[in-house]
C-alpha cells in the first residue's frame, strides 16, 4: 500500500494537505472490578503510626500491645467464671 501511495504523485500530494488531529481518550481496561480492588488492597501503603512511634520502641508499642491485648481478651472470660 505504501508503494502505492509513493508511486500516485496525486494521492500523496492529497495526503501531504491533509491534517489529522488524534483526541486524547480513555481507553477502558480489560482488568475486571476485583482484580482492580485486590491490587489496590494488594499496593504497598506507608505507615500512618510512623509520626507518633519511636523507632527504638516501635517494636514494643506496635507488635507486642496488641498480642498481649489479644492475650487478656482471651482468657478474660475465664478469669470472671
């Protein structure tokens, strides 16, 4: 087809005149709704307690507090029995 066009000196001169402007668009993706929400569930977040944790102590207040709060609600029925 090209050879064609080069070989019509009148197609190519009609060509050369013309100006095409291409829109911007949106193209839809193909991925499906929950594999959109499993990568945004999926993405790496930053720490919201970063500002208000030491890092000497970050260890102490945001891994063990909780494991030992989980601990007491559990054996917090027995103690009461």
């Amino acid at each position: 087809m090209k050879d064609f066009i080069n070989q019509e000196p009148k197609i190519k001169k009609r060509l050369d005149e013309d100006t095409f402007e291409i829109p911007d668009f949106y193209m839809k993706s193909n991925v499906p709704k929950t594999n959109q929400l499993l990568q945004l569930l999926a993405s790496p977040t930053k720490n919201p307690l970063e500002l208000f944790v030491r890092p000497s102590r970050s260890f102490v207040t945001v891994q063990l507090i909780p494991v030992l709060i989980g601990f007491i609600m559990t054996l917090a029925p027995f103690i009461w029995i």
